[in-house]
C-alpha cells in the first residue's frame, strides 16, 4: 500500500539547467535572470541556475546573481554539479571549488545510480561510485551548503537485477543530502514509478524527490505517482522544456497536485498567477507558447464544436474540468467555419453589434470562403470584427489606397535598405509618401503614418507589438500561400489582424491596413 | 486488483471527427480521405470519419469514401452521431437517417451518462436517456449496423452520487454495443481512472472503450491505466490532436502499450511506420509536427549537453529509453552553442571534412557568435556545412553577387507583382537578370536561376521544397529579427539552410544563396 501522501511537496524547478538543454533553447544572462525572477513570483521553492565552471554563461549568472543582481524574495537559488572525480579527492576537486565559488546555499549533486551505467559508461566500481557521493556531499556539508543528491538513472538501476539502488540511498541520506530519484531516459510508466518509489520511499527517513523526463509522455502522471507514494519534492521545468521530449511540465504538475489532490505546492495565493508566468517565460526564452498546454494553454479552456459551446452558454461549469480563474486562464468561444449562426450572433455580440438574419448568414458564407483560403479568423479578432461591420454595409472611410511599391536593395557594399512608396486618398485628398524601414512591413507602415498622421494625430497611440508570418503549404502541393498576423496596441486594449496572399509584402499590407482601421475606429476617428 | 490485462487492444483513431475540433484545424474533404489513408496505412483498426449529416464537409467525405474515393485495406470506417432526440423515436430521427445512410459498417454514437449533465444540459431524465441509447443502438444493429456507444462525461458521473453510470454501462451491453468511458472534460488523474474504470470492468461483460482528453497534462497515462484495468478498446488521435489540449497521443500509446508492455495494438511489423504516419498526417492537417512529441519527434531521440553525448558514443543503449527505429525515428547529434569542440569533430567527421584543431575552435567560437545573433544550425544542416568548409578556408565560386533590388507593386487595379532584379558575377563576367514571382523570394530565386542556368544547368535539378518565416524578438525589446529557413531537394538529398536579418528579404536571401551554394557543390559542379 502507498506510504503517506505529503501534504506539502517542494517545487524545483530546473528550466535553467536541465530545461535549456532543450533542442532550440538558448539562454542569455539576462533571459536566465529574468526567468529566475519569473520563478520567484510564482513561487517556487528552488531554482536551480546551471552548472558553474561548466560553460562561461553559467558561470557569469551565478557572479552576476551573487552582486546583486538577482534578488529572489522567496525562492532558494541551488548550483549543479558533478561529485568529485573517481579516484580524486573532494578537496582538491574543481567542480566542488567552482560550486563553493557560486556562493549559494544549496547546491545539486548528479551521481549515477545504476550499477550498468557506473561501470559502463562512468568506467569505475559501485563501491568507488558510493564514495565518489559520501565524499562529495560530506565536503560541501561541511562548507556549510545544503545539498540534493540527482540519483541518475535511478530507475534503470532499480528495474536492474541487485539492489545497489538501496546501497546508493542509502549512502546519499546517511551523508545528510536528500536524493531525488531519476528517470533519466524518460522511458518510465506510471506504475513502475509507483512500485520503484514506493521501494526508495522504504528506504529513505527523510525527504525523497523525484525527476521526470517525457519520453513515454507520461512525466506529468509520473511526477504525480510519485508524490502519491511519498514523494515531497518534484523537479521539472515550468512549461516541460528540456532535452529530447522535455522535462516534466511544473505547470500541469503544480495544478493537478494543488488543485486536485489539495496538495500544497507553491503558495495557493499565487496559483492564479500560473498562467501568466507561463507565457512570460516563454516569452523570454524565446519559444512561442503552446496554445494547447494544459491549464495554461490560449486552447486550454477554449471550446469550439457548436454542441459544446451551447452547452457552455448554459452551464459553464460543465465542460471545464477546472475553473480557468483558478490558475489565471479564461474560458474563450472561438469562431470557426465549424461554427454555426450561433456562435456569430453570440460573437458579434460580444462585440457590440446587432447583426439581423441575413447579415449573420452572411458571415458564415463569408468565414468559410475565407477559412478555406487559408484565414484563421479565431486568432484574429480585429479582423473578424472588421468582417462583421462589413455584413452590415459599413465600409471603412479613412483612407483608400490608390497603389503601393516596396523596394528592398541589397546594395554593393552589402547595405540593405527598404523603402515604401504609398499613393491614397484621404477623402478628396491624394496623398503620396515614402519612407525607409527595416524591413518591408516597418517601411510600409512608416509611410501609412506620414500619409494619415497629419489627419490622424491619434495614430501615434497606436503600435504595432508583433508580426508573425506561416508559410503555408496547400496539401495537393500547388502553390504556398503565406499568413501574416499583426498584434497591436493603443495602450488599453490590443487587436490582432491577419492578411492572406501568395504574396507576403501583399499578406502583410492586408494585415497592417486591418490594424490601422480597427485602431482609428476605436479611437473614435472620423473618415472624411 | 486489476483486472485481466487484455493481450491484444483495439486503436480507434478519431482525428478526423473530434481531432478536427483542434483549435486552428481545418480539414478538406481530400485532407481527410487522405489522413484515413494514412491511418490505414499504419494499422489503426478503427477509423471515424466524421458525423454525417451535421456538416457538409463530413456528408462529402462519406459519400466519396462510399464511392470508392477510399479504399481502406484493414481498418474499420465510423460514422459518429448522436442518439435519438429526447421524446422522439429512432425510426424517424434524422441522425439515425443520416447514420444509414453514410453506408458504414460501423457507427460510434454519443450519449450522456452523467446524471448532472442529462438533467441540467441535455434537461431530459434518466430514464428516457436511457431510453434513448438502447432505442438507437437497437434501431441501428437492426440496420446492420455493429454500434460503439461514446458514454460523455462518464467519469464525471462516476464521482457524482449515485450509481446511474453503471445502469448506463447495462444498458449499453445489454442492447449490443460496446460502451467506451470518455473523460470529456479531459481532467481525470490515472489513479481516478483505475478505480472508475476497474468498476466498470465488473459490470461490462465484453469489449469495453476508454477516450481521455490531455486537460490534467494525463491523457497518455490514463490511457495506460484504463488498459490495465482491463479497457481493450482505446480511443484518441494520432498527435493528439483535439479540441482544448488535444485528444490522447495515440503514437504514445500505441509505443508504450506495445513496446512496453508487450500488448498488441497495431500488427508488430508496422510499428516502425509510426514516425513516418505522424509527419505525414501533420503534413496532411498542416500542422507544424511537435519536435518533442515522445517516440516521433525530430528532438525524441536528439541528444545535446557534452555530458551524454559522448556517453552515447560509447554506449548507444544509455540514453534511451527504446531503440527510436522500433518506431521508425532515428538518434540525433545535435551541435549548439553548448556543445563543445568533441561535437564540432564528430559532426565535421560525418560531414566527411576533416578539420584541425585550430579550424575546430575557429568553428565553435562562430557558432555561439552566430547563434547569439538568432542563427540556429541545428535544424540547419546545409548552412552548417558551409560554414565547416569556410573554417578550412574554402570559398564559394559559383558566382559573386554585385547587388539586387526586390520590387513589390501592388497597383491601382488591386493586381500585386514582384519582381527581382540581380547583378552578379560568373567568374569575370558581369551578369544581370530580371524576374517576377509571386513574391520576394520566388522572384529572386527565379532571378538567380536565369543568371547561373546557362554556366550551371544541374540546378534545373534543383528545387525549394519548403520555407519557413519566424520573427523572433529579443527579450529585451529591441529590434525584431525575422529568421528564415529554407528546405531543398536535388531529388536524392534533401537539406536545410538558414538566413537571420533584420530584413526579411535580406535574410531570405541569405538562406537561398546558401542553398543554391549547397546544391552546386553537391551536384560536383565546379566554380570559375
């Protein structure tokens, strides 16, 4: 039978360490110290920021973390490592100095703990390996450091014949580290983590962790079998990143524990900040969020089938399988070609317009037309909102477009530069311009502005935030179509627009006009 | 304890019915006839095309399949649809018509059972929804019909009171159909799923389903679980697709089921198509594949920090968890800026290119500048090799651009052109040529084509294959800088190359001139 479930389990978080071995992540200082900061206002209790004297990177965080430069309010900053080299000593060993020289109070020891992997590929004695531990945490105990012992390839060693796995907990609890058990290939099932922890958690007095990779997809379940069976602290990445399929996903982790089985995590006051830490971070390490995450995910509480979002209207609890608030997320309709009439009444409700019968099959018509052409108009609610007035006759006034050219010169000294020449009426008005950018859209952009911006003073409240371009291919291979999506801003709300073409300088105008027509009608301007 | 464990589990794949509700998926009738190829093509045994009747996307796709647009060797095609209306009767109800008439020998039908949502979101009783399954399933396997009952929300209704689910699984059996427990809200926890599950297993007689939905981040282990609690019937998507966070994985579940646990899913000898299916289908779906999905992700068997690479090296079984050609991936050496100069040599080595030290440091030191600049080699295998070469001082003399000028015209009729003018020399002979494309990039290819086709006609083997935009922010705010990436074929090799600016276009060109660059060399053409 399961030993006693914790009621509190210690969150470390290793996105700066293990997690940035991810495939496609690269980390500057600054992004590694803004991730800790992100880190510490979620709440997590460890923070493990890399491996000092391994790579110069690393080894500048901790010096820089040390100065000042990083003040965690609650969180322990931990340092990885190596234990002592076999056949050295841990007193003269640079990887025990190097961990000294980060100035943290914690540190995490990684030791192998399947006997196949000590003599095969570390090449020395189990017996050496157990010193190699005992050694190495007794020197950093001594020099005042709390320290965890990684048990690597726990797992494997465990599913092995023989029982150094006990050996090696043993040794790790009796030197005064906590060891946290490793499925380092990640190949692990629910039930061999229960019955491979339920065995360590017999052995072990004293606090026991556990560290999953999501190689068989199952490092959420895994993380939480292992807490149902002892386990009080659970290492993983915030939003799963890491080598190969990722690290366990803290995210999920933190929200089933906490949410579902009342388990205590990170401070229940700052659950509802999960989301939004979620996407700051990934913002900062660079990877576009994942609209399907779960609890976090822009999907996640998203729902779409015209059977579920009647039902949704009605009782809104019954689709959910928690409330979104709970961890900072929100419930979303979506409109889809999917979608039937009602879904565009409700939407255009939503948005303040009083759209009769005919105007409503209109739409739909016209959303199919379009999302077969390649639109997404759910990502896009500026220019669905746009496409809704349109229904109704509307027909923005504020400019019409005569012509435009973009020219980009690569120059023979190697310079590039992109100008943009525009050609429109404001009312009665022809107006032409040009500017530079540093890039088609910019340089379009900046020439719209000049254009409208004497008319338009408003327009300089009005920014663009981001661009994105997919290239999409038609699956019968005929030509690829390109989709551009603009995010602005006026400073209290944002809009997203989208543009479709063949042409990306013609997508990408599609999507900047959209952006500066919704920006200007909301600013209450008035077309001449 | 857990029931019998079947030997054998039936994969009931339904990406093109409740897969299709992904968020930003959207399906032609020819994308779906060819994903139910593919699915084929992998073993899956039960195929749901779709619900006939509730759009017209669906109704084409089973009247193309019935006439014989779709020609499935070993699997089962499903028609999905609901049960009878409340206080109505099976023989006049237009979805069991349109069930009919779909011409399928199998059908999955949807029903309640929970007693929360029948009252409060279907407001009938129990009684007559009930009523309403065994009217259906009786009505339908009169017709012919072998029927598959979707129970919705039965785990809800097994944590509510009372013991309603178990009438709802009686009534199920009784009448002849094979009840399959669906988690719709996609919130269970294996260790929930076991005990709901092992109850169902004591009052179900024969075949029994299970459908999980990833909200808990556990759709794959709960999967799993449903399994050893005696569930031989398992239902979800290949990728995971689906509304929310996506339906089950069921590439995951498929490898863990049958290279893990020894239980026959799809036959043995197609498990290696499982990698191969999964792009395919995201192909097909327009979905950029996942590179960390387990088992068929591009990083799934990629390995990265120094530390396990060169464990690797020497025992190739130590870092994972299967053997990735069970699954028909394959072991990856990633370079990164992480890398050291062990894994410069062991890529330059495969690339045969034989480089000196000195060269090997010249490489790892550019590689982090460039990377620091938002180049990414990884996933760019011809733009690496060039850079390698570089390094021994090797110099492209296919051609030597002077300059070039991009064009975008949008005219006063609304007609869009782009064309690309070059000058570049061929040796000492000055060229200049002039084209048009459908946009920036096919416009300067078709340019750079005309000015070297005469001296190189192997380019005419020589194609774009694919490209790829991504704009990439600096977390500091800073200016935006547009990656790209562009894919091509000689027909034998396929590779990769890459371009960073602050330009589009500039970096655009970067990547194609590196390609064509690639492409000659490889064809053995020889510079002058």
């Amino acid at each position: 039978m399961p030993a006693e479930i914790p009621k509190r389990v210690e969150i470390f978080d290793t996105t700066l360490r293990d997690g940035s071995q991810a495939e496609g992540l690269s980390l500057t200082v600054m992004d590694k110290l803004r991730v800790a900061e992100q880190l510490d206002r979620l709440g997590v209790l460890y923070v493990e920021g890399g491996w000092p004297g391994a790579n110069p990177k690393d080894q500048e965080f901790f010096e820089r973390a040390a100065a000042g430069e990083l003040l965690l309010a609650d969180a322990r900053l931990v340092a990885f490592g190596a234990t002592r080299k076999a056949g050295g000593r841990a007193e003269t060993d640079p990887v025990m100095a190097d961990l000294l020289a980060a100035g943290t109070g914690y540190v995490c020891l990684v030791a192998k703990s399947s006997p196949w992997h000590i003599t095969e590929t570390l090449r020395t004695t189990t017996a050496e390996a157990l010193d190699m531990v005992a050694d190495s945490v007794t020197f950093l105990r001594n020099n005042g450091k709390v320290v965890i012992v990684d048990a690597e390839h726990y797992f494997d060693g465990f599913f092995e014949l023989g029982s150094f796995w006990r050996d090696f907990l043993r040794v790790v609890a009796e030197s005064g580290a906590m060891p946290v058990l490793c499925d380092t290939n990640g190949g692990m099932l629910p039930q061999q983590v229960e019955r491979a922890v339920g065995e360590a958690r017999e052995v072990v007095p004293g606090g026991l962790g556990a560290h999953f990779h999501n190689d068989s997809g199952c490092a959420v379940a895994n993380s939480i079998a292992a807490v149902l069976r002892g386990v009080d602290h659970v290492q993983g990445c915030v939003n799963g990143y890491g080598e190969r399929t990722g690290n366990a996903d803290l995210t999920a982790v933190i929200a089933d524990l906490s949410l579902k089985l009342g388990i205590e995590t990170i401070p229940a006051e700052r659950m509802a900040l999960l989301t939004a830490v979620s996407r700051h971070i990934a913002e900062i390490v660079n990877r576009a969020p994942d609209p399907h995450q779960p609890f976090v995910g822009t999907s996640a509480f998203a729902h779409k089938a015209g059977i579920h979002t009647s039902a949704i209207a009605r009782a809104p609890r019954a689709y959910s399988h928690v409330d979104p608030e709970a961890v900072g997320n929100s419930n979303r309709f979506v409109l889809s070609e999917m979608s039937g009439r009602a879904s565009v009444a409700l939407k255009a409700e939503q948005m303040g317009l009083r759209l009769t019968n005919e105007e409503i099959g209109y739409v739909v018509d016209r959303l199919k037309e379009l999302e077969h052409a390649g639109y997404h108009f759910e990502v896009a609610d500026g220019s669905l909102e746009l496409l809704m007035r349109a229904a109704t006759g509307w027909k923005q006034s504020f400019f019409r477009l005569e012509s435009h050219r973009v020219v980009t010169d690569l120059r023979e000294d190697g310079g590039v530069v992109t100008e943009a020449r525009i050609k429109l009426f404001v009312g009665d008005e022809r107006i032409m311009e040009v500017a530079e950018g540093n890039g088609p859209v910019h340089a379009l952009d900046a020439a719209l502005r000049k254009a409208l911006g004497p008319v338009h003073p408003e327009l300089s409240r009005i920014h663009l935030t981001d661009f994105k371009v997919r290239v999409l291919e038609s699956a019968a291979g005929t030509a690829a179509i390109t989709r551009v999506l603009i995010d602005s801003t006026d400073g209290d709300r944002t809009w997203t627009t989208i543009g479709v073409s063949e042409n990306i300088i013609e997508a990408s105008w599609e999507a900047l006009s959209d952006s500066i027509v919704y920006g200007l009608l909301h600013a209450g301007a008035v077309g001449r």
